[in-house]
C-alpha cells in the first residue's frame, strides 16, 4: 500500500525513479523495489521522498510514515517461517490484507475451510517422501488453523470458492476425516461472507484446465488483484491487468458451469450420505 502511495506520487511530481533514488542516497532498482513492496522501509528515506514530492499536508505526511513503520513490523505468520518456503511468505500477507478472495480448487477443499484433522492429512501427505516429525505438522495446522480467523475477525474477508466435486469425494485422511470436513463446509456455507460452489461431474469439461488458483482482491484501491497459483516447487503472483482479466473471466465462467451456492447443501449432504 505505500509503495504504491509513493509510486503515485513520485509519478505525480514528474520525478523519476534514478532521481528519486539519488534523493535518499540508492539507486532506481531501489526505487523500483521500494514502490512494489518487495523490500523494508526506512522511515528516514520515506520521509525524504515525502519531502521530494513537496507532500506539505502534515497530517498525510504522518500517515504515510506510520504505514513505513507498520511495514516493517513482523506479521504473526512469520513465526511459521522455518517450515513454509520463502515463495508462500508472501502469499500470507496477501491473504490477511485481502478483502475478498475468490479460489479455485480441484483436488483439495481450500485451505480457509479445512478442519484441523483434515489439514493434518494434506499436511503429512505433502511430505510423504520425507515424513515431518510430529511437532512441524501440528505447527503446520495451527499456522493453517490461524489463517482461517480471516474470516471470522471483526471485520471478516469474503470467500468465494468453486470446488470441484472431485476434491470432495476423495477421503483425504480416511472417510471418518472425510464427512467431517464436509459436515464443516455444510456449516460454512450458510456463513454471509461465504460463498461456496461445487462444480459437479455432470458439468463435464470446464474453463480452468491449468488447476488451481486464486484471486485477491483488496480493500484500498492502490493496490491491485493478485493472481496466485502454486506449484509444487514454487508460487507465481501475477498483477498485469491481462492477465488478472483473463483469470476472472475464467473464474465466472467457473460459478457459471458450477451449481448455484442454494445447490451446495444438498451436495454436500448427498455425498455425506454417501459415506454412511
């Protein structure tokens, strides 16, 4: 969110990214690292922008170096950091500052919907070539469990997701974790900042043919959508606007093929009787 304050505004003085480096003593790359995020702040090179982009209203000019301080304070998930790879660091503060994320899944329900013992098993089935002691897994899960009080704080994040009825037939865990998960989702679903699709398997083909991804979008008009789409090895984040357009046409025409979130519950609950 500052850095692109500071973007706007270094565009709006007409000044470029080598002249605004040199004002605070580093180098346009800096600049350019500093306007994406990508690295700390110091509240003394901010100010020194501020003072470049002849910023006279003291009240912003506070503003905006308490959001330098707020920056570079460590976010509760960093605890986690030792067992989760630097790409997916990221995705975590995407994820808290995120006002409405739309999500698609094929194989597994989302993550912002899994029961604990279910996490656990999608947990130890990641690292089944090496299994993790037993202390890292149920860490894992608190940091999965803590990720989810989104939407439930005060002020909650709205979730979209469209899942395919595949994921949800799959006894990840066994079929005891399975119902538990999906009596969980039936619970869910009736939540008002939740929204919950199944695409069923008479749908046929669908849009989607990459897998899984999803969509963020935030709050404060600064910041763009981010794309975010995992693999196994490593996360992309896309934010050009052809691409985030090609990936929310591909999502609505995923709630489209999908059945309508009044379908869910009796899916949900004929797939439950399934497992009786």
């Amino acid at each position: 969110m500052l850095g692109a304050h500071l973007r706007r505004m270094r565009e709006d003085a007409n000044i470029s990214r080598s002249d605004a480096g040199w004002a605070i003593r580093g180098s346009e790359s800096k600049i350019s690292r500093l306007e994406l995020g990508r690295v700390g702040f110091k509240t003394r090179d901010v100010d020194d922008l501020l003072t470049l982009y002849k910023l006279a209203d003291p009240e912003e000019r506070a503003r905006l170096l308490d959001l330098a301080q707020q920056a570079n304070n460590p976010g509760w998930w960093q605890r986690y950091d030792d067992l989760t790879p630097s790409w997916f660091h990221s995705y975590l503060g995407l994820e808290v500052a995120a006002d409405l994320i739309r999500t698609f899944e094929v194989q597994f329900v989302p993550g912002l919907l899994q029961t604990p013992e279910y996490a656990r098993a999608v947990t130890q089935l990641g690292h089944a070539e090496a299994p993790l002691p037993t202390a890292e897994v149920e860490r894992l899960v608190a940091l999965r469990v803590s990720r989810q009080e989104i939407l439930t704080r005060t002020k909650p994040a709205r979730l979209w997701a469209v899942i395919d009825e595949a994921a949800l037939r799959r006894p990840i865990g066994g079929q005891a974790v399975l119902r538990d998960q999906l009596e969980h989702l039936v619970e869910l679903a009736r939540q008002p900042n939740i929204t919950l699709q199944i695409i069923p398997f008479s749908a046929g083909g669908y849009a989607a043919t990459g897998g899984a991804f999803s969509i963020l979008r935030f709050s404060d008009t600064d910041l763009p959508d981010i794309v975010y789409i995992e693999h196994l090895t490593s996360a992309v984040y896309l934010d050009k606007r052809e691409d985030l357009d090609k990936y929310v046409v591909t999502m609505d025409a995923l709630s489209i093929a999908a059945g309508t979130p009044r379908e869910t519950e009796n899916v949900l609950t004929t797939i439950i009787k399934t497992l009786d």
